[in-house]
C-alpha cells in the first residue's frame, strides 16, 4: 500500500529551480490517507525536506521554462517483515522525480464509464493509494480501445466522480461546480487550489453530488491534477451520445489555467503562498 503524491517543480530563466507547489498540502494528505491504510507516514518537515533533497539532487534535469516540469512523487510502503494481512512493521519513504511534459497530449475526449465502479463508500477511493489504480487500468485500456482518451467515471447513484488521474469541474451558466470529496473521489491538491482562485477571478465553486444527466446542460467541463493541471474536456460521451463543450480563449477553463500555471511558474505573483523556494 503506497499512499504516494504528486508535486510539480518548474524551471526558470536562470534559476534552476523554483518554485516546488504546495509541498505541505500532499504531506498532510499523506499523512491524511496513511491513518486509513493503517500506515505511518513521515512528518510533514521530513516529507518537505526530502522533496527539497531530491529536487537538488536532479536539478540537472528539470526542463527549461516552457518546457515542462519536475515531477516528484513521494512513495511510502510497508517493509517490516510481516507476512500475513497486517499493517507493516517498518515503512519506507521514497521519494522520485521525473522530468514531465503535457500529461494529456491533445484533445480530451472522455467516455462515461457504466461497467466498471472506481471505488465503494467506506473503501480507499479517497485515498492516494497504488491499489486505487489497478482498478482503473483496464477501464482506461477499454476507452482508448475505442477511441476515447480517459475515462470518467460515477458512484452506484449515478453520480459524477472523478476522471482516472483528475477531478472534474463542470461551467453551467455562473455556476462552477465539481463533487464533493466524501470519502470515493481523491481530494486533489489542484482541486483545492482551483477553489481557492476561481474565488479570487470572482466565480464561486459549489461542491455539490451532480448527476450524470448534468453533463448534457454543461458549457464547459475541465479536469484539474498536478500533472494535467487545468484540462479543458472537448467531449463526453453517455449512452451513445457524444456532448461536445466549449475549450480555449475566453472560458473558464482557459483563465484558471493560465492563472495556475502562472503562480506556478512564477510568472504571476503568489499571493496564495503556495509555491516553496528551495533552500
Ligand atoms: N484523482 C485521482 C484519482 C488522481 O490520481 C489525481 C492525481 N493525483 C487527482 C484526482 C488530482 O489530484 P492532485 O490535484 O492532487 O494531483
């Protein structure tokens, strides 16, 4: 079981580094989600620290300004020697980073999954855990079958959840909406981070349970996640019917994504304090 999390670290102009995003935020919901998986997790000054180590240990490779971005994943597991099913006795924290260009290349075009149930009330689905996503793999391999390029996928009610690796964000006249995080849907960094400026562009985001059917009335749909960070959806499809939605200038969608990627480029300045300098 590796609750395992996602920070960004991007290049610029002569600094090799700068800024790391929100390194505290995917600490506290490490620690958050290891309670769940019966697991210990590092405190959040260890776990910062071992980002920072790991941004200054590869700084050769994080891609220039405009290039991409350092992606760093923290990875706790179990390693005591335990053999039955039981919390561990020892963990391990890794910490890795990999440089990363555009996650979603191209357009996106999701299909509603019905067959396959990403996670159950009571269960991990709200967890960053690996088994999470060895679920999804062959709902993904089935979509991409037939030509779509993700999946989204619904509760038992017929609820929108969340996409395999984003939340989801759904522009119906004024309103912004996306799913409340009750326990089945993992509580993105982005998303949070996407409530807190759709506020400051003057939207307001209400986290509400939206029926699929909603998705037919939408203007706009985009997914959030570190390494997608703002994606606008060109179509949906439900039951055989392709809905197709608004994308670039002037949307919604469009605005929070250069106001995120500027923050964290540093392009935009940080009001938020949400970016860490490294020592
Ligand atoms: N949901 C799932 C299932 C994910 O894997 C991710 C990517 N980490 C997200 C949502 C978005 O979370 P975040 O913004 O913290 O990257």
């Amino acid at each position: 079981m590796n609750p395992s999390s996602g920070i960004l670290n991007y290049g610029q102009d002569s600094k090799w580094a700068h800024p790391t995003v929100r390194p505290e935020q995917n600490a506290m919901r490490m620690k958050v989600g290891s309670k769940r998986m019966c697991m210990q997790a590092p405190t959040v000054e260890q776990f910062v620290n071992a980002v920072k180590q790991t941004v200054h240990s590869n700084k050769r490779w994080v891609p220039p300004p405009g290039k991409g971005a350092m992606y760093i994943r923290p990875l706790l597991m179990g390693s005591g020697p335990v053999l039955g099913v039981a919390p561990a006795s020892e963990y391990t924290f890794i910490t890795y980073a990999s440089p990363v260009g555009n996650y979603h290349k191209g357009v996106l075009n999701l299909i509603v999954e019905e067959k396959f149930r990403r996670a159950i009330p009571g269960g991990t689905g709200g967890v960053k855990a690996v088994t999470n996503y060895a679920i999804i793999y062959k709902p993904i391999a089935e979509a991409k079958a037939k030509g779509f390029t993700d999946v989204l996928f619904l509760n038992a009610e017929k609820y929108i959840e969340e996409v395999s690796t984003s939340n989801i964000f759904l522009v119906k006249g004024n309103e912004t909406l996306t799913p409340p995080t009750s326990g089945t849907i993992l509580p993105g960094i982005t998303r949070k981070s996407i409530i807190e400026i759709t506020h400051v562009l003057g939207y307001q985001v209400k986290e509400r349970a939206i029926p699929v059917e909603e998705l037919f009335d939408a203007e706009e749909v985009f997914c959030t996640g570190t390494a997608v960070g703002v994606n606008s959806v060109n179509s949906i499809t439900y039951q055989d019917t392709r809905i197709a939605y608004k994308r670039g200038a002037g949307t919604v969608g469009q605005k929070l994504y250069e106001m995120l990627t500027g923050i964290q480029t540093g392009r935009i300045e940080d009001k938020m304090g949400w970016t860490v300098e490294l020592d």
